[in-house]
C-alpha cells in the first residue's frame, strides 16, 4: 500500500477477513470483509469511503474486537497497532487500550451513549479509569472539550442525561469523549452525520486540529466526498468487503482509475462541479446513467445502477462487474488484485477510460 511505504504505520491492518454466519448454519459464512490491509501513519487521516454494506463499519469494530462471535468469526489477518498484534491481546488488556489509546465515535450516539449516566459521569469515566483523576478534575476537562466541541453552556450539558439532548448535542458529546484521552488513534464512523453544515466544518476542522497538534492519526469513514477532499490524506474506497481503490486523495479524486471510484464521484455534486473532466462511467455514446450529457454548463447528476450484494450473494470474479458499464467477459471470472495504475492503486484491470 502506498503509505505503507512511508513514515511510521500507528495502524496496520493486513489480509482481514470477517465473516457472518447464517442462523442455524454451519458451514455457510458470508464473508462481511475480505482481504482489507491499509497502513495508517502517525499524524495521517485515512477515510474509508463506499456505500452502506460495503464492510466499512464491521471492519472498524473490528479494529477494537467490537463485534459479538458468534454471529461473527475472525477468519484471517492481523491488525496491529504500535506493533502490536491487537488479536493476541485479552479483554483486560484491550480495555486499556480502548477509550484511552483508541477512540471510537459511533455512528448512533443515542444507542452508544449509557442513558441512566449523566453526559459529565460517562465522559469523565475514561479519565478517571486510565488517568487516575479525580472526579472534580475530570469534571473541568469534560467541560473544557464540549465547549470545543461547540457546547454553549457546557456545564449544564454535562449534567443532562442524553435523552434530553438533541441528535446533533449527542453527536458532539461523543465526538468530545473521543478527544477528551488525546488519544493516539480515533476512529470516526460518520462522526458529523447528525450535524448542521457549520457545526460540521467546526467538528472537522477539531479532528484535523487534534491530528496536527497531538500528532494522533483519524481513520475516519462517511459517504461524503466532500469530507473526504477536507480532511483525507489517504482514501481507501470499498466495495463488497474488498477495497478496490487506494492511494492518496488528492490523485484518487482527480485521477480515479476503478469504474466504482468514478461512480461516486460522478454522483456527487461538489465533484462534478470541481472536476468536471472526470471519466464517464459509461461508455462512449450512452445516455443513461452517469453518463448523461452536459446541457450547457450543467451536468446530469448520475446514479449509480443496481445495489452492493449481500454477504451470501456475492457475484464472481469482480464483484462490481453487475454493475460496471465496463464489465468484459473476463470481469465475471476474474478477481483481479489490487495494482499500482499510476497515482493509485486499483482492482480493475482495464479502468474506466
């Protein structure tokens, strides 16, 4: 991988593969993630991108042995932080890890966040667990990070129970619980999802402080491409469980090579108007889909046919090629690897040109 090459990997994540089993079944497992790796340097941000289903949430529960066995079943990889194989680690151990070393800001801060404690108790309790503070003092730094993270009267959150906060008030006391540590790695799952434009930006423009002053690394995942030009240095784009394009964000967004890559990119708004130039995602001549015309100046938004297959459906060969305007015959037998294309690297060996 591209930045596996360069500095000093926090994270590596090598050959994952995670898988569900069926109720009831004993050998029928659909395979969630399959053969992940990315390296994550100190101080660097890295967004996992794709569609809903694509792996990105279960590999970064993963990450932390968040997710119950059964249903789930670890069937290959290592993932290692500080170079240490997290999987070889016992619940005691990770817990010291976690919350402290490693942040993780759930996507649902309703379901994530404990409803009989109140804000100030549940923030201050890493603080208290892994630092030895007082509750007094853990009380001052709890009020110091949610009036960072845009809490007007950060005194009276943190006496509230989360019922009586908003989506967005939710969604910032969690994003404050992940910075309060200064950990060395946060991980975000939709972190601004449930915020306004501008409470947003102010939440990014946090996390890229966090990570430039306190040298900590985000590996953050979303849908927006738009977050992804703010704040990525690196981009690893999935589909299927698999990543299919890598590399940095700058060359992935302006010289996209896979055809799934260049349909993302063609359906967000933000992209087609900084970019114009990017390659149709259907071939010349055809009016359908993305690659509607342009009328003028203006350009047909374009969707993306079809959906991602489950986990016990997954198509052979490349798992895109149903939906690919680019599909040849080899498509439907061959997976191909991931391979340097010049800028990026890519799991389609002919790209969408």
């Amino acid at each position: 991988m591209l930045s596996a090459d360069v500095g000093e990997a926090l994270l590596e994540v090598r050959d994952l593969r995670l898988g569900f089993r069926r109720d009831g079944a004993r050998e029928a497992i659909g395979l969630a993630v399959d053969g992940m790796g990315f390296s994550l340097e100190r101080g660097k941000t890295l967004c996992l991108v794709g569609e809903s289903g694509c792996g990105k949430s279960v590999a970064a529960l993963h990450l932390l042995r968040l997710l119950s066995s059964p249903p789930a079943e670890i069937l290959g990889g290592t993932v290692r932080f500080k170079g240490q194989d997290l999987g070889t680690l016992s619940v005691t151990e990770l817990n010291r890890i976690r919350g402290d070393r490693i942040c993780m800001i759930f996507q649902d801060p309703m379901s994530s966040l404990n409803p009989v404690m109140r804000i100030g108790e549940q923030m201050g309790e890493g603080l208290r667990l892994h630092r030895g503070l007082s509750a007094r003092a853990a009380g001052r730094e709890v009020e110091a990070v949610l009036k960072r993270v845009g809490m007007a009267d950060a005194a009276a959150v943190a006496r509230e129970f989360p019922h009586r906060l908003s989506g967005g008030m939710r969604q910032r006391v969690m994003i404050g619980m992940a910075v309060l540590p200064g950990p060395d790695l946060i991980i975000a799952d939709e972190a601004t999802t449930a915020l306004d434009a501008v409470t947003g930006k102010r939440i990014l423009d946090l996390l890229r402080s966090l990570t430039e002053s306190s040298g900590a690394s985000l590996l953050f995942i979303t849908h927006d491409l738009g977050i992804v030009a703010r704040i990525a240095d690196d981009t690893a784009v999935m589909y299927a469980g698999r990543i299919v394009e890598y590399g940095p964000t700058g060359a992935l967004l302006s010289k996209p090579v896979h055809p799934y890559t260049v349909g993302l990119l063609r359906s967000s708004p933000a992209n087609i108007m900084r970019n114009p130039s990017l390659p149709r995602s259907s071939p010349a001549g055809s009016e359908q889909g993305a690659a509607a015309p342009f009328r003028g100046r203006r350009r047909r938004l374009a969707a993306i046919p079809g959906s991602v297959p489950g986990i016990w459906d997954r198509p052979s060969g490349c798992a895109f090629h149903p939906r690919c305007a680019f599909a040849t015959p080899g498509c439907r037998k061959e997976d191909p690897p991931l391979r340097d294309a010049g800028g990026t690297f890519s799991r389609c060996a002919a790209g969408a040109h």
